[in-house]
C-alpha cells in the first residue's frame, strides 16, 4: 500500500499500469476517447444551472461508475468540511454511506483524508487501501468497521480550488477487484477542476445578486427617506443638472412640474428668485457657493410671503477627490421662527416651545424590529420648561439592519437643542456611509467641531456623550456592534440574572479633532436585554447619595427576562423615586430586547 500525493516520486513502483476495464469492450486505446467524452459530458452537467449543489449531486452520479464504485463531494462550510453530494453503485451501501457521513462528519483538522487534501491542495492517491490507513482515517474501532462494510480497493482525493480559493474536495473510492490508476488520478483532477470553477462560477453570481439587491433596496430606501421627510432635497451636477430633487422641494420654492422636468438648475434658480425678499443677494451666494465649494453651508432665507427657509448645502466628492456636484437641503422654518418670537411673549409659550422642540428631537415612534422589542422612557428635568440634550434614535440602515443612538448634548436651551438635532440627523446621514459605529461618531465629532469653531467666541464649546449601536439579525440571535464617545457603558441583561458591562472605550465628541474610539461586540439571545441609558440615571442624587452604576446592575438583574418596556418603566421609577420624585437632570433609557 501507498498513498502518493500530486506526482508520485519514491513510489512509482506502487502505481497500477496494467489495462484496465472501467465498461466492458473498453480497452487502453478507447480510454482516452472516453474520457474526453466523459468530461465533455460533465461540463454540460456542471454548466447547466448555477444551484451547485443540485450540479453536484448529478456529477456525482455521472463519476460512478465511470470512475469509482463511490463517490463523495465535500465543500468547506466554516470549521467544516460538508459532504453535498453522495453515490454509491449499490444502493444499500449508498444508505450505509450516508449514515456514516452523518455520524462521523468530516472536520478541517484532520492531518490524512479529505482535510488535508484541502489544506495541502495537493491530490491524495491509493492504488491498495491497508488497515492501517483505515485505522489513520477513522475515529475508532465502530468508525473502521462501518467503513470495512462499504469496502475499499483503491482512494482518489482531489482538490476543488478555484481562483485561490480552497472550495472542497472530491473523494473517490473502488471497491475490491478494481483498482484505480494514474489515468484516472488525472481524469479525477481535470474533473475537480471544472467543479471548482462551476461552484465558484456559482457562488460569485450568487454573490452579485445578493449586492445588487441591496444596493436597489438602498436605492429604494434613500429614495423613500427623501419624499418621507420634511426637507427639500436637491442635487446639482458640476454642469448645472439637477440630478435629484424630492417634491418637497418643489413645494417649498412654488416650482410647476415644467421647469423641474426640465433639469435646469438655472431655470429653477429664476423661479425662486421670484419668491424670496433679496433676490440679488439670493443668486450671488449661491454663485458664490458653486465656485469656491465650501464644506459645509447655512443661511435662512425670508421668502416675500414671509416664510423663512434654512438652506443647508454640501459638496459631493468621491473617494478620488472627484467633485461631483453639489447637495442643497431646505426646511421650511416659519413656524418654528413664530414660535421663537411668542417665547419672550409668554411663559405659558416658552413651556410649550419648550416641550414641542423636545419633542422633535425624539422619534414619534419607534420602529418594529423583527425578533426585538424596544422600549424608551424620556423624563425631562425639573419642571421640563428647558430644552435638554439628552436624545435617542433607531432608524434602518440596511435589510435588517438597524442604527441605534442614545447621546446627551452638555447644556439646555435653544443652543442645546441646536446641536441635538444636529447629533441626531449627523448620526442618520453618516451611516449611510458607513456600517462601522466608530466612524460614524468620528464624523459626529468633526461636525461638532465645525459647528463650534463657526460660532467662535459668540457661541459656547458644546459637547456630547453618545453611543451608537448597529443591530443585525442572523441565525436566530441579535448582534450588536457598538462604540462610545465617553458615554456611560450599556449593560447586558442575560436571562440568569447576569449583568455584563459592555466596554468600548472612547473619548467625549466635539472637543478634540481626533476622537480616540473603540468598538465592542454584543450577541443577544432570546431573552437578553441591552440596556442604554444617559448619565441621569447614573448620576441622579438622593438622600442616599448617588443612584450609581451598582444600584443600577442591581436593579437590572432584578428585571433578567422582563419585557423592554417593564425593563425601561421600572429603572424609570427607581431613578425617580430615589430623587422623590423630581429629575435634576434628564433621564433617557432604551431597552433593546431579544424576543
């Protein structure tokens, strides 16, 4: 017995040269014909559909007989190697077979067999399978004696590698009385490769598809944001096209469907000219604008009816540097400029402001999330008549993907309240982006830093704590990967009652240029709870002095296998309870629950 791997050197002596039989009245000058038959007629096999474990399974009945009296076709799946397709020229051993497949499953460690025939990428061939082998191969004396029963003369292992990239392998095997020789080694590796290249044929255009539909279904998604929103939106190419633009744009400037079938950035210009108090002044900053390509822009603009629009603008460039046109985003502001005014007016007035604005910075509702349940509770401070910082959000960035952020702007106020929205809607655009937490808060801090270097000494350095979480599904558990701006930690609840601080370390966003930030990965499983929570909470102040991070674990252990919002109302009351009943600061928590 021998086992020689890719071109036999010491042993040659061990390769079978005699004719051999493979059908009767097939001789040594017929053998090369059928065999370029026989792989003519696998690749139509393997080419005619791209399901490669269907392809698979018929390539495995078409080499038996022709080549073994069994055949096995692995394909690495993770620390595993999968047996996907079987055959066996008797059907009570082709039973056998697959039974044991299924008790002893092939895995990647092995140093013999198909294992390491896909680690080497070299051939394995046996022209005589000895005891000893077996016993090499098996994982004990129950092992050896089921493969004893299915019988063996001679063993072909190939490699299927394509591209280089290690796929699987393919195990052929005679039984006794037939012995393999090197023709069919090499007929078996010609037919590993055309497998190869049709799994991974296969896999690449299955591949494809599954980007093309997300990058349609993110097509779509960006699409229904913008005629879901309040803003106009309107992109102008370098040459003066309007590329994109939402119908809410056009109700805003008064634009008739003509002039914005037309394209025309100059023609919708000339209509909105005609509708704003300065017109003169209107059309110079937005020439002024298109030729010295700021980062970032923001006026309002008194419009002759007296409606007031912020107009916000950015350049599009590429990864390259390539410019390619420029982004321009108005919210119709009037209401929000009279409610300004009716502040000073009233106390009655500035409450309700007060409320309203909050209000705003806070999603209506949240969103379903399948296999999740959420749960937020927002308690302003003291009597609420100030704008606070504290915020949350959850928005879909992808198929069940999901973006997740709980944050607290320093101060209160209409500043406060400012740099809110701006964190919350920087959050929602920068993960567009990108999927990686850190860098969206990187680009969160670079627009704080903007934002606080524009107002210079007029304005006062804000800054913020926030954590931001993408949240996926697979495989029946919720994955989360988070990252923090010197944001109190989360906390996960196992159903046991155990409490987990999540770590990922980070500093504070809006007070240094380069924000050094982290990120850690959570799996939750059904009845798991993530808890996110601002320093309200933490922080509130008692008789008994600090709430602190201990009562809190406490309390949450208390709660393991609640529901979210149980989770969320009861961590509520105890911050309550333990101030008497009054926030000194807000509170905001969100409880994200594996169902």
């Amino acid at each position: 017995m021998a086992i020689i791997a890719e071109e036999p050197m010491q042993h040659r002596q061990e390769w079978t040269t005699a004719p051999q039989e493979v059908f009767p009245g097939e001789t040594r000058l017929a053998k090369p014909i059928s065999s370029l038959a026989f792989l003519a007629k696998a690749s139509a096999v393997l080419g005619a559909t791209l399901d490669y474990e269907k392809t698979l399974r018929e390539l495995a009945e078409l080499a038996v007989p022709r080549l073994a009296d069994w055949c096995i076709v692995y394909l690495v799946d993770e620390d595993a190697l999968r047996p996907v397709a079987t055959a066996h020229v008797d059907l009570a051993k082709a039973q056998q077979m697959r039974a044991l497949l299924e008790r002893y499953p092939a895995e990647l460690t092995p140093t013999v067999g198909p294992a390491a025939v896909v680690k080497t990428g070299r051939s394995v061939y046996s022209p005589d399978v000895s005891e000893e082998l077996l016993a090499k191969v098996t994982a004990g004396p129950e092992h050896l004696e089921m493969l004893r029963s299915i019988g063996m003369q001679s063993v072909i292992i190939v490699p299927l590698a394509a591209r280089g990239r290690r796929l699987g392998a393919l195990s052929l095997a005679t039984e006794r009385g037939r012995v393999a020789d090197k023709d069919d080694l090499a007929l078996a590796r010609e037919l590993g490769r055309r497998a190869a290249l049709a799994v991974d044929n296969a896999r690449l255009f299955h591949d494809m598809e599954v980007a093309q539909t997300e990058a349609r279904f993110q097509a779509a998604l960006l699409r229904a944001q913008n005629e879901a929103g309040i803003d106009g939106v309107l992109i102008v190419s370098p040459e003066g096209e309007m590329i994109s633009y939402n119908h809410r744009f056009a109700e805003i400037w008064g634009i008739d469907e003509q002039v914005m079938h037309s394209r025309s950035d100059d023609a919708a210009l000339a209509r909105a000219m005609e509708q704003v108090d300065d017109p003169e002044a209107f059309i110079a900053r937005v020439r002024q604008v298109y030729e010295q390509r700021p980062s970032r822009t923001q006026e309002e603009v008194v419009l002759c009816d007296g409606r007031v629009v912020d107009r916000y603008g950015a350049p599009l460039y590429g990864d390259d540097g390539t410019y390619y046109g420029w982004a321009w985003y108005f919210r119709d502001v009037t209401e929000h400029k009279q409610a300004e005014h009716a502040l000073f007016e009233s106390g009655e007035r500035f409450a309700t402001l007060a409320r309203t604005l909050q209000e705003s910075l806070l999603p209506p509702d949240l969103p379903e999330v399948r296999g999740v349940e959420l749960a937020t509770r927002y308690h302003p401070a003291g009597a609420g008549l100030d704008v606070g910082g504290d915020f949350y959000d959850v928005f879909r960035t992808g198929r069940d993907r999901w973006g997740i952020v709980v944050g607290d702007v320093c101060g209160k106020g209409a500043e406060a309240a400012r740099f809110t929205a701006l964190a919350r809607y920087t959050v929602r655009a920068a993960s567009v982006q990108t999927r990686a937490p850190s860098r969206v808060l990187s680009v969160l801090n670079e627009a704080m830093l903007r934002q606080n270097t524009s107002q210079g000494e007029q304005g006062e350095g804000r800054f913020a704590t926030v954590i931001y979480a993408t949240l996926r599904r697979a495989r029946g558990r919720v994955s989360l990967t988070l990252s923090s701006g010197g944001h109190p930690p989360g906390l996960v609840v196992r159903t046991d009652g155990t409490v987990e601080r999540v770590e990922a370390p980070g500093m504070v966003l809006g007070l240094f240029p380069q924000a050094d930030l982290s990120e850690a990965e959570v799996t939750l499983k059904p009845g798991d709870s993530l808890v996110l929570y601002t320093d309200g909470v933490t922080e509130a102040r008692g008789p008994e002095g600090e709430f602190g991070e201990q009562r809190l674990i406490e309390l949450v252990s208390g709660c393991a296998g609640a529901s979210a919002k149980t989770l969320a109302e009861e961590l509520e009351l105890a911050v309550l309870d333990h101030q008497g009943g009054d926030a000194a600061d807000d509170i905001a928590i969100l409880v994200i629950h594996a169902t």
